[in-house]
C-alpha cells in the first residue's frame, strides 16, 4: 500500500513538472513582444509589441523612400527626386518573415524560433535603375549634354576639300550611376534621418560618347584630292532634256563608292524617279529618235564613263548607243535602257571615291575625288575603222507615175569605231589596250516608189521596243 502510494505521488509530481515547464514554454512563445536586445538598421525594435514594430516599421520606410536625391554634374545641380522616384526600394522582408515565426507553426517551432531569433537586422534595398531612365532620357542628355556633331568633309568651289572636326557629348555612365546610388543609399534609418535635412548628393558619372562619323574615319576614307574631271555640253538641249540632264546628275551627285564597290547607273535612275522624276524629251526607241520621258539620261552616264576611264577603273558593264550622239565622239558614250542596259563601273583604287556631278549653264561637268597618284593619267583615242551604206527601203506611192521614185527619208551611214585607253606615267605611254569595239547601225533611207495605182504602204519591220537614253514610263 505504501509502495503504490509513493508511485501515485511521484507520478502527480512528473505531471505537475511538466505542466510547468509546458506552461512556461507556453508563455515564453506566446509572448506578443520582439525579442529584447533586437535591432533593425539601427533602429531598437527589442521589446515593442510585434503590431506596434510593423505599424512603426511601415512608417519609417515610407518615410525613407522620400529622402530627397540630388543628382550632380560638373558641381551643377541636374536634377532632384525622392529616392522613391529615382528607383530605390527598401523592404525589411526576411525581419517581418522572422516576426512570422515567432507566431506560426508548433508551440515547439515557436519556442524554437523566439530562442534563436537574430538580434541584428538589416534592410534590404533595391534599385531599379528603368524609373531612373525614365527622367535621364536621352532627350534630358540632349538637352543637358549637348549632341555629338559629325565630323565634314566639303568640296570647295575650288575644289579643295576642307574637313571639319566633330565634337564628343557626354552621357550617363549607368554602371557607374549604380555604384554611385547604392554607394549613396543610407543602410540604417538614423543616417535616412540624417539625410533628409541634408539631401542625398550622387554626382552623375559622365562618359564621352563619340559621334557616328569622326574626322579620323573620314580622313582614312582617303578623299584627298580631284583625281579628274570630265564635262560634256548640253548643247541646244530643250528645257525638258536639261532638266532630265539635271535630276540624273542630281541623283549621282554625292556618291561615296567603298574600295572594290560596283557603280549601278540604273540604281542612281531608279533614285532619281523616286525624287525628282523625269520629263518629255526625245528618245531612242530602236535606233530611231522618237518623244518620251527622261531623254538626255544618257549624258550623265556617259560623261561618267569618260570619267571612269580617265581615272582607270574597271568597266563592268557598258554599251555604246545605236546612234552617234552629239555631245561626245563616237566610241566614248554609254548608253542606259531601263531593264535591258546599265552602266556599271568598279571603284579599283584601293580608296573610297567620291563622284560630284552638277549641270552648271549648259554644261554637264563630273568630277571624281579620292586617292590618286599624282604622275598617273590616262587618255582616250577613237578611230572609225569602218563606214557602214545606208542602203534603201522602197515603199509603194499610188500617186507617182509607174517607175518613178521620190526620197522620202534620207539615210545615214553606220560606223564601226574602235576607242583605245593608254595609261601615262610620268608623261610616258607605259599601256595601251583596245576598250571596245563598237558598231552604230546605219539608218535606211525610205524611197517610195510609183505604182500606178493603190495607195501608200510604208510596213515596218516588227522589232522588240528598246528605249535608250531614257525610261519605260512616268512613275
């Protein structure tokens, strides 16, 4: 009896501990206060009712996201925004994830979480620089900066060429802008409070921003001088081939052709519709003169060719016109025929070369510019090697006597014409070497002829339409 009363004693005693001890655990857990001694960036939070610390704690960041920011450059104020505004963000997350555990979870996860709490936090700060970018924009560096100018390069009325130096702009340097601001970000709520009376002060990391074109890389493109020039006369051109002359010169006009670049006449016309477009004037439609649109076209790529050659480059693509012109000597013409002829030429002299072209008066002048050497020349002979006869075409008149005949159109000879290019040095014939063999067809003089009776028959013989020295149609 003893022995069982001494067991029920010491049983009522172990429940009685650990009622005890359950209940201290139960009370130290379910204490409403942050642990004592704990502190946020410096600010002593230990002790104060959990929903009084996250009142107060919501406070004190809203309050510091409108820490004033001064942005600085060359000690000049650009400008001023919260902190807020600039993209900076604070959160006291992982504090407010350990408050959690110290209300969640088992009554041992909470013992557990209040026993080993962390005394010394921190805030965590962010900046996302997009909003920044927002008031920095690159119209704000335009305006505050200035803009980088392009280096020039100008053709004189002399022809000199005279360069023009460009000028740098500064912009922001955004990685350094984030170093500066998170170096600038205050870590603890006394130095926020600090700050806002006096301001935070980040000054702009600049950097220098060349512009596109520099005078380095237009000195290396190597334009240093008129290499040639080669001009042919309008003549008594009408108004509506001159200024056909003028839009093709137009479109030419300014051309930079990289080492080893193709010139591509058609592409310059295709320009040259798109711009200023073309007017009546005479054509050549399958050997024949005839009205159309952008007569007189063919002068431009033809005082090109002759440019071309003087300068030794590389022919690629050319054919004479089916009729002589007027304006240059027989074998030194190119002709153009939209879709079925270009011209085309290939910049070889190692440099960039330039090409101005302009109708001044009556007179159609281009002029190349690049890199030369000065004791090089080329010049141009043609030599008519064969005259082609006319020869006659009879058409049928019903209102002359049988027999008899009666010119209609005189004819005109053709011309075989072979062109030769000697290259000098030194005023010395060092080459020289055929550069086409062309043929002019000759043009059949029409002759009617009397029968007697019916009327007059003038048949054509059926060719596929080839419009040179001018376009198909009006875009």
């Amino acid at each position: 009896m003893k022995k069982l009363h001494g067991v029920l004693i010491a049983l009522i005693s172990l429940i009685l501990a650990v009622s005890l001890v359950y209940g201290g655990l139960y009370l130290y857990a379910g204490q409403l206060s942050v642990p004592k001694g704990t502190s946020l960036a410096g600010w002593k939070v230990g002790g104060m009712k959990m929903g009084e610390a996250r009142t107060e704690l919501e406070r004190k960041l809203q309050s510091l996201h409108t820490v004033p920011v001064t942005l600085t450059a060359g000690g000049e104020a650009k400008i001023r925004l919260t902190l807020k505004e600039a993209g900076v963000s604070y959160n006291a997350d992982s504090f407010l994830s350990g408050l959690d555990r110290l209300t969640d979870g088992s009554l041992l996860d909470r013992v557990k979480a209040r026993y080993g709490f962390q005394k010394v936090w921190s805030l965590q700060g962010d900046w996302d620089s997009a909003l920044l970018k927002r008031s920095l924009s690159p119209q704000w560096e335009s305006a505050s900066f200035g803009d980088p100018v392009n280096a020039t390069r100008r053709i004189t009325e002399s022809d000199g060429i005279v360069y023009t130096p460009g000028s740098t702009a500064q912009r922001v340097d955004w990685n350094g802008l984030e170093e500066a601001m998170r170096a600038a970000l205050p870590g603890s709520f006394s130095q926020a409070e600090a700050a806002r009376s006096t301001g935070i002060v980040v000054g702009l990391p600049l950097k220098t921003v060349q512009p596109d074109v520099t005078l380095d890389s237009l000195q290396e493109q190597g334009v240093t001088r008129k290499i040639t020039e080669f001009s042919t006369s309008l003549g008594s051109s009408g108004p509506g081939r001159i200024y056909n002359v003028e839009s093709a010169a137009k479109a030419v006009n300014d051309t930079l052709l990289p080492p080893g670049g193709i010139f591509d006449y058609g592409k310059a016309i295709e320009k040259a519709v798109s711009t200023t477009g073309f007017r009546e004037a005479p054509v050549i439609v399958n050997g024949k003169l005839q009205p159309g649109v952008g007569g007189g076209i063919c002068q431009v790529s033809s005082t090109l060719y002759n440019a071309a050659l003087r300068t030794g480059l590389e022919i690629v693509e050319r054919r004479n016109h089916s009729l002589p012109v007027s304006y240059l000597p027989k074998g030194q013409d190119a002709t153009f025929a939209q879709g079925s002829i270009n011209f085309r030429f290939r910049n070889n002299t190692g440099r960039y070369l330039l090409i101005r072209s302009a109708v001044r008066g009556r007179t159609l002048t281009v002029k190349f510019f690049g890199t030369f050497p000065q004791n090089v020349s080329y010049t141009v002979e043609s030599k008519t090697v064969d005259i082609l006869p006319p020869g006659s075409r009879t058409v049928p008149d019903a209102s002359l006597p049988r027999g008899a005949s009666r010119t209609l159109q005189r004819g005109k000879a053709g011309y075989v014409v072979e062109t030769y290019l000697t290259r000098m040095v030194d005023g010395i014939a060092v080459e020289r070497k055929r550069l086409s063999r062309d043929i002019y067809r000759p043009q059949k003089a029409l002759v009617a002829v009397g029968q007697g009776s019916g009327g007059l028959f003038t048949p054509e013989p059926t060719e596929r339409p080839l419009v040179e020295d001018g376009i198909r149609k009006v875009n």
